[in-house]
C-alpha cells in the first residue's frame, strides 16, 4: 500500500505444506495511514498485487495465485471505534443482544454515548434506533436493542439488517451486517 508514492506498508500471503497438499491461507489486514496523509484533499492511495503464475497447489493441478481476493476498503476511524462487535438475536423475546470491544488507545473515556440504528440491509421493513450510554469494562461494552417486529432470516427468506453505530459527533464508530435468527 503506497500513500502519495510512499509504501507504508505490505502483507504477504501465507502458504502452507499440508500433508497431502498445499493450502493457501488468505487474511485480513490494516494498515493505519493517517500520519501518512497531507490533509488537504489531495492524497494519493494505490493498492499493489503481485502474482505468481501456474503456482501447483496438488497433483498436476496449477493455478495463478495472488491478487486481491476480497473487497478493499478505507475505513475512516475517529479516536474511539469499535474494534470487533459481537450480535447475539434472543428469540422469541425480539431483542438483539450486542457486545462490543473497543480498540485499545490512551486516556479512554469510562462510558461514552453511542447511538445504533438498524435498518433492512435490502428492500423495506421495521427500522430501530437507540442511544445508549455504554459503560466501558476493559475496553468491553455490551447493549440491548429491543427489535419487536424484527423479520426472521431463514433459507427461504434470507432477510438481513445493517447496523450502524454513531458516537455523539455522529461519527461512524462500527457497523455490521446481520440475519436475525436462531
């Protein structure tokens, strides 16, 4: 990853030699740019791939690998965010239970006010809203969001919402996608 024409970081994939073959393994990764950015609105991101061709992964078997194998995005991230959030449905009580774990950084507040919106990811539907006061335990915070009326997911009605988490500057702080099922 190259920020106005300096590199700032790289990632490698990883290869390992199974007993009977070997098995590619592809991982997330970050990279923080911010102290690489001008902000002025005139910065440059590019994102680099090499690829090896007609690599053999088992038998006489080949195939180009590298490249980029998922969806690359840039994330903007106030001070405080939601590191990982964690959505648990209680049924049949309608309430999505969420925990949260907050990136670690210096002189963190003890509770902070976050707002979660929940919407139909597609087409329309039921849409809830709530600000809660999260009170912080080792970086972990936990909500309850009443849903009633919330649409079931199942294999037939593959029904999905979107949450978004806002602090009290309406920053985006987390979001997530989710079926509401058992």
């Amino acid at each position: 990853v190259y920020v106005n024409g300096q590199l700032v970081g790289k990632h490698r994939s990883l290869f390992h030699r199974g007993k009977n073959m070997d098995t590619k393994y592809l991982e997330d990764f970050e990279i923080d740019i911010t102290s690489y950015l001008k902000h002025d609105g005139r910065d440059t991101i590019h994102v680099v791939a090499f690829t090896k061709p007609n690599i053999k992964t088992w038998g006489t078997k080949t195939i180009d690998a590298g490249g980029i194998a998922g969806p690359v995005w840039i994330d903007y991230r106030p001070n405080e965010y939601a590191n990982s959030i964690f959505l648990t449905p209680r049924l049949p009580a309608r309430v999505l239970d969420i925990e949260l774990v907050r990136a670690p950084a210096s002189n963190q507040p003890e509770q902070s006010t976050w707002t979660f919106h929940i919407s139909p990811w597609k087409g329309s539907g039921p849409s809830y809203e709530k600000t809660s006061e999260i009170r912080w335990r080792s970086n972990v915070g936990r909500v309850h969001i009443p849903m009633p009326g919330a649409t079931l997911w199942d294999t037939e009605n593959p029904f999905l919402y979107r949450l978004v988490i806002t602090n009290s500057d309406g920053e985006v702080v987390g979001r997530e996608r989710f079926g509401f099922r058992d």
